[in-house]
C-alpha cells in the first residue's frame, strides 16, 4: 500500500465510529472471525481497544491483520484502523 492510499484510507477514516471493541476478554477466535466479517461487509474498520485489555493496540492491529489478511492503516491510542479489499463486495476505489 503506497503512502497516498493509506493517507486516503485514513481521512475516511476520521468520520468513521469504532463497530468493534476488544477488552479484558482478549484476541479470541470470535472476534477475529467477526473483524475477518465486518472486513468484507465494509473494507474499512475502525476497532476501538477498551482500557482493561492487556494487550497493546500495536500488537492487536499487527495479530489481527496477520489472521486476516488486511493492511493496519493506523493505530492512534487504543483505535485500530485495518483495510482489506472485499472480494464480493468492493466500495472503495484506493488512489
């Protein structure tokens, strides 16, 4: 991913809200399965990671796109942003 297109990823970004969270229960299959789903429904996903989570926001976004396949856009705090082509249902056209 070049610098242009993770910059254009992150300004769609900024207006979107969190639709996952990751707490005390840690990275589980569950919610991989469910980031792996939001992926292909939205391409785009904003995961916010609660104060009592043990794990650092860098090493879940580095874990999460790893079992995923997605690209980490960035991590600011406790927000991940990951992005990953939909195979069925494409909506972002990337610069």
């Amino acid at each position: 991913m070049t610098s242009k297109q993770r910059a254009y990823l992150k300004s769609i970004a900024m207006n979107t809200e969190p639709i996952l969270q990751i707490g005390k229960g840690r990275l589980t299959p569950e919610i991989t399965a469910s980031v792996d789903e939001a992926l292909e429904a939205r391409e785009l996903i904003k995961i916010s990671v609660l104060n009592n989570c043990m794990e650092e926001a860098d090493e879940l976004a580095r874990t999460l796109s790893e079992r995923t396949g997605s690209e980490v856009v960035q991590v600011i705090g406790k927000k991940i942003v990951l992005y990953r082509e939909s195979k069925k249902k494409k909506k972002i056209v990337l610069p």
